[in-house]
C-alpha cells in the first residue's frame, strides 16, 4: 500500500490533465472574444443597411420627377431601412452665388443657382451584451445610436 506522501508525488508527476485545465481558464476569453466580433459585426451591418437605405432615397430624389417635394424619399429610406419615417430627416436648400436662400424664392438671371437635398436617418442597434455603456457611448438602456447622412446636389 502506498503512503499518502507517495501519492501526492505521484499526482505533482502527472501532466495528463493540464491541457483540460489550461483550456478552463483560456475558453472564457476565447468566447468573450468571439462574442465582441459577432456584436461587431452585426453592429457594421445595420450601418452599413442604414447607409445604404440613405444613398436608395438620395438615387430616387435625383431620379424622381418631382423637385419640391421630396417627402417619397423619408417614406423610401424608412422602408428600407425598416426604421419610422421619423427618424428620417429630408432637407432641401437653394443657394444662390453660394448664399443659401429658400427653396421655392429662385435665384437672379446672373447668379449660379444649386439645389441641394440632404437625408439623415437614425436608427437605434442593441449590442447582445451592456458592454456598449462602457465602450459605444451607447444610452442608459444599452442602445447604441446609428446615425447615416448624405447630400446630393439636384440640377
């Protein structure tokens, strides 16, 4: 019969079960480390889904056939971005030799005349985790703001 100062030599000896032990303390932060890649990434997609509902409405206000009202384009990148129209913001302005000027007023014979239309739309993304208080400037509630804009000058 073995003592017990033999057995614990024995078990110091043993390396059979080190990898099961070093896989215990490196899985946790494997698993942290995916998780953040996966949020990540489905927080670049539903920017990249917002972007892309905002260039949709810019493309229809410059092949549309009205030029004063452009209150399709709110419904259109709403839809697309499957978000409420009031989180869609349309601006239109004139400028004349550069100084803005209200959109129906029209400019003079002799000055450059541009009409510009810009679209912002907001929507809100929900990391799996509350991580995005600490690193996203998200809200109290975790939600992280995703906010998309772009201009086109209409001729």
């Amino acid at each position: 019969m073995r003592t017990p100062a033999a057995i614990l030599r024995a078990l110091g000896r043993d390396r059979r079960g080190v990898s099961v032990i070093e896989f215990a303390f490196v899985a946790p932060i494997v698993v942290l480390f995916i998780v953040g890649i996966v949020d990540a990434a489905r927080g670049i997609s539903a920017k990249l889904t917002l972007d892309q509902a905002v260039y949709r409405g810019l493309e229809k206000a410059q092949v549309g056939t009205v030029q004063s009202d452009f209150t399709f384009v709110q419904s259109e990148v709403a839809t697309a971005a499957s978000i409420s129209t009031t989180a869609v913001t349309v601006t239109k302005w004139l400028e004349c030799d550069g100084t803005e000027t209200p959109w129906d007023q029209g400019c003079a014979s002799n000055q450059q005349t541009a009409r510009y239309v810009k679209v912002v739309a907001t929507k809100g993304f929900q990391p799996s985790f509350a991580y995005g208080k600490m690193f996203l400037k998200a809200a109290s509630n975790g939600t992280v703001t995703l906010t998309s804009e772009g201009s086109l000058r209409m001729q």
